[in-house]
C-alpha cells in the first residue's frame, strides 16, 4: 500500500516559508485587534496603573506576540500528532 502523506520536502522550500509568513502576518493582525479591543474594554476598569500610556504600549505590542508564540507551538503540537514522523529505524531501511 502506498504511503499517501506528503514528503517531508513539501515542508521545505519557499512555498512553505511563504505560507508561514502569510500565517504569521494574518494570526498576528488577528491577535493585535483582539488585543486592542480586551485593553480598550478594560482599561475604565482597572487602575491608574494599567492607564499608564507606557503600560497600554507594552500591552498592546507584546500582548500579540505572546498569542502568536502561543500559537504557533499548539500548530506544531497539532501537526506533530496528526503527521509523526515516522521511527529512525524505518528511515534509515527506506533509503
């Protein structure tokens, strides 16, 4: 029976740099508005602390790169229990 998962050469290349970056840029865009409106929605409710203009600058530009972080190791969790590679042993005998 033949194996129908894709080679690990599909991973590499510049189709799969570019499809990472464009997921990259769109999860990153995604997790800056999020983030913006949760501070907006908040910060009446919180403490002078958090109205702090240096604070609301921290929150906002580290706050969607902790979420893409985040996100990008549940991916690869994800990918790694839907594709496992298959045993070293079956590699080195297939070549």
């Amino acid at each position: 029976m033949k194996d129908r998962r894709p080679s690990l050469l599909l991973r590499l290349g510049c189709g799969h740099l570019l499809g990472a970056l464009l997921l990259g840029c769109l999860l990153l865009m995604l997790n800056g508005i999020a983030v913006a409106s949760l501070y907006h929605a908040w910060v009446g409710r919180l403490n002078d602390v958090w109205r702090n203009p240096r604070v609301a600058q921290a929150i906002l530009f580290l706050g969607p790169v902790v979420l893409l972080l985040v996100q990008w190791w549940a991916i690869d969790v994800i990918v790694d229990y839907v594709r496992p590679l298959p045993p070293r042993a079956k590699r080195q005998r297939s070549k």
